[in-house]
C-alpha cells in the first residue's frame, strides 16, 4: 500500500488509483513494470530479443554438433553404406558453425 500525490490537487492518492477521488484528475503514470520492455519501434528492440530463435538453435545445435566433433567420428549412410566425415568434412562442418556464430552474434 503506498500512496503518492496527485498532480492536479497535490493530495495524497493510492498509487494505483486511475483518477484522483478528490479532484478527478488522472493519477500519474503508473511505474514502468520491472522487467518489461515498452519499446515503440522495432529499432529499439536488442538484438538478442529480435534473434531469440536463432540463438536458441545456436545454443541447442552448436554444442551438440562440436561435442560430436571433436569426440569421434561423424556418421552418415550413403546408398546403404556406412560412412564417416573425412577430416575436410569435419573442418566443413567447424566453419559452418563458426559461421552460424558470426550470423547470430554479429548486429545486423
Ligand atoms: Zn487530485
């Protein structure tokens, strides 16, 4: 329960009152809520707020995908056959993630 003063008579209102009960002026604006962004454009928007999805395939996949890397061989089946990534495959597949890294971190 906290009270504050109304702009249009001075006397002390709830601060959650949209009107002032003595005089009827519109209380003051209420206090931003904490942890809510009121952006007006999309410039205002971070990045990181904009790019949420990218970001968070980047955090599901990249450390799933250098895990796999960097412990062992790579896998995949052409035409019934068991392959594995050659080194080049592998280097490929750094760079792509490196890449990815640059796309998402880097502001547009
Ligand atoms: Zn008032």
């Amino acid at each position: 329960m906290s009270m504050v003063f109304c702009r249009g008579c001075g006397k002390e209102i709830h601060e959650t009152a949209p009107t002032c009960p003595h005089c009827g002026a519109p209380a003051n604006p209420q206090p931003q809520a904490q942890g809510k962004n009121n952006y007006t454009s999309y410039d205002q928007v971070p990045w990181y707020r904009k790019n949420w999805f990218a970001i968070l395939c980047f955090f599901i996949f990249t450390p799933g995908l250098l895990i796999t890397l960097l412990t062992g061989d790579v896998y995949y089946v052409r035409k019934g056959e068991l392959k594995t990534y050659s080194m080049g495959g592998k280097i490929f597949l750094i760079i792509w993630v490196i890449l990815s890294f640059v796309a998402v971190f880097s502001e547009p």
